[in-house]
C-alpha cells in the first residue's frame, strides 16, 4: 500500500494524504502532467471515504500543486522552477517588490474568530495563567515542527524564544551577545533596526548592497563581528541574497568568530511555492540567530515575534537573560499554535504566495 492513514496520529486523515500526496508531487514521483491516483483507487486504498480524498484534493489545487480537469482527474501543474530564488529568476528590486506588497496579507479574520473561539473553549481558564519565560510550550513546539516542514530547520522548541515582536527581541541578542561588538547591517536596511541597536549603545556599521547581497569588499572591510541580514526581500531594497551570498555570510562568520543574525520577516511570503533556503539551515558549525514575526503573515495587530538560538548558545542564554519574562498573551500564543498545527497559517501563506505570482 502507497498511501497509508494512521488512525491514532493525532492529525485529521485528510491532512495525512494531503502531506503523503504533496511529498510525492515536490519529489518528482508525479513530475508536470501527471495524473493523480483517483479518488476510487485511493478509497480502496487508504479505507478513507471520497469526501476525505476530495479534501487532500482540494488543499492540493488550492495551494497550486495540481488541478482538476473535468471527468479527467486531478493533474500535477507543480513545476520545479517555481522554486527559483529571485535572484535566480532576475527580479528587479525597487518597483517590483512595492507591487508585490500591495496584494493583501491579511489573515481571513473568519478564520482568525473562529480559531480563537476554539481556544476558549478549549483552555477556558488557562489563558489566564502568566506564560513561561521564554513562551508557551504548544506554541515553541508547533513553530519547531512548521520549520522542519517549510524550511528544513530541525531544531528543538527548546532552541525557540517568543517575544512581543522584533525590535524587543533585538534588545535580548544584545544582552546576549554583549554591547561591545560591532553590528554591521545593510545599507540599505529597515532604519529602525539601527536605531534599537544604537539606542542600546551598540556601534553600526553600515555595509553597501550588491546586486546579490551584502558587497564582498563591505564585508572585507567591516571590524564588525556580529553581521544582521535579511537574505530574502530585504526592506527597502528589495534584494535576495543568492545561494553563494549565503554561503560567504556564513564563511565571513566562521573566520571572524561571529555570528550572524538572520532577519526572516517576509521569505514565507515568497512568489515561489517553497520558502527560501534560510542561512541558519545551511549553517553547520557557525552560530546563526533566527528571527521572524507573525505580524507581516497574519496582521500588523499581532506583535508576536520569536527567535532560534543555536545549540551553541543556549546555556549562556539561560545565564544571562533566561530569567526576562514572556510578556506576550498566553490566548495569542495558543491561537497561533492552534493555527499553525491545523494547517489555516500554511493555506494562508500559500494563498498569498498565489496572489502574488499572478500579480508578478
């Protein structure tokens, strides 16, 4: 049997062939133009009913790996190139990013609502509890599994620490790392990243963009022993760092002795069907800070950011600045974990991503 439904798995059947179908099509077992089993074949074969497979179908073409093609089937229209960066496919930057960011993001407030009715029901009283240091375990957990999926980053909820947005989670790498580096940025870059830092007392400098990323002969030339980035779509330029920019962050790092902060706010946003390639999961022995946010996938209105520590890292985070509380709401970190484990924060994402490239 190809497909199989694990009944005490904890997740709805009709997700499980939905995740089994889309590894096979992202694979290339069902390359462009493949028709798809039917939904007959896969009843007799997985025991689930015909609504059950038309669910995974429907996921399937919503999310635009296949479509249906009346008394035909569902056919595979997923094509690897939709997988370039780009850079790969040479987007320009300025005009077509702006264009890019006038498709809405906003989150379906109809499933928002009724997500967070769920939570009510479901935890009553316990959204009232003071959240742990450094989040909620069902949040941290369900983030640590979303990597995995969507990025390849396997790491522990442990390694996860959720903050009220960015900019405080900026003051703790500070304390962390301490104030007596320098931070080299790009320039350009989102001005208020260097007015947190300077603010905190930390000396920038502002590293020139290429084409492909930060300039070579800016990175040569920086003191600076702690490089913050953002590889993908960076504000206001528009840039994505290519694969080998990526790779010379990480060798700049490793001969400095530094460390790298990747700054990951809009890459799910990405006019491919896959999520950029993140410079913390091609980082081996380097140590790479992950950050991003909710409020530019969701809504401005949910200021819930968290950041990835490397292994390397933590005990020093513990004894340095584990004891700051989690001053975000325990309800908004079980209504995103609610949304993310159901599947509602990737179909999202996908949407979006849709809207995007038929603007593009």
């Amino acid at each position: 049997m190809k497909y199989h439904i694990e009944e005490n798995r904890g997740k709805a059947a009709y997700i499980q062939l939905y995740e089994q179908l889309r590894k096979d099509i992202v694979s290339g077992i069902y390359p462009y133009g493949t028709k798809l089993p039917s939904k007959r074949i896969l009843t007799e074969e997985t025991g689930v009913s015909v609504i059950t497979i038309q669910h995974s179908y429907a996921i399937l073409c919503d999310e635009g790996y296949v479509e249906s093609r009346q008394r035909s089937g569902y056919f595979v229209i997923y094509k690897e190139s939709d997988f370039l960066s780009q850079a790969e496919l040479g987007v320009s930057f300025f005009p077509k990013v702006n264009q890019l960011h006038r498709v809405k993001n906003e989150f379906p407030f109809s499933v928002l609502s009724k997500t967070m009715r769920k939570v009510l029901a479901d935890y009553s009283e316990n959204i009232l509890v003071k959240s742990p240091n450094h989040g909620c375990v069902e949040l941290r957990q369900a983030i640590s599994s979303y990597l995995a999926r969507s990025n390849g980053m396997l790491v522990r909820k442990e390694q996860i620490i959720i903050g009220p947005g960015s900019e405080y989670l900026y003051s703790l790498i500070i304390q962390l790392l301490g104030k007596e580096r320098i931070f080299a940025l790009e320039n350009p870059s989102y001005d208020k990243i260097r007015r947190v830092y300077e603010a905190n007392g930390i000396t920038c400098d502002m590293l020139k963009l290429g084409y492909d990323g930060i300039k070579t002969s800016e990175l040569e030339r920086t003191q600076a022993t702690v490089l913050h980035i953002t590889p993908f779509n960076s504000f206001p330029s528009g840039i994505t760092a290519s694969a080998s920019k990526r790779r010379e962050y990480l060798s700049w790092a490793k001969k400095r002795k530094g460390y790298i902060i990747e700054d990951n706010y809009d890459s799910e946003l990405t006019v491919s069907k896959k999520n950029e390639d993140t410079v913390f999961s091609l980082a081996t022995d380097c140590p790479v800070i992950y950050l991003n946010t909710f409020s530019e996938t969701i809504a401005p209105s949910i200021r819930v950011g968290y950041m990835v520590l490397p292994e390397n890292l933590l005990e020093e985070f513990e004894n340095k600045i584990g004891f700051y509380s989690c001053t975000v709401p325990v309800f908004e970190q079980y209504v995103l974990a609610e949304l993310i484990n159901n599947g509602d924060f990737e179909r999202h994402i996908n949407r979006v991503r849709r809207a995007r490239r038929r603007q593009k």
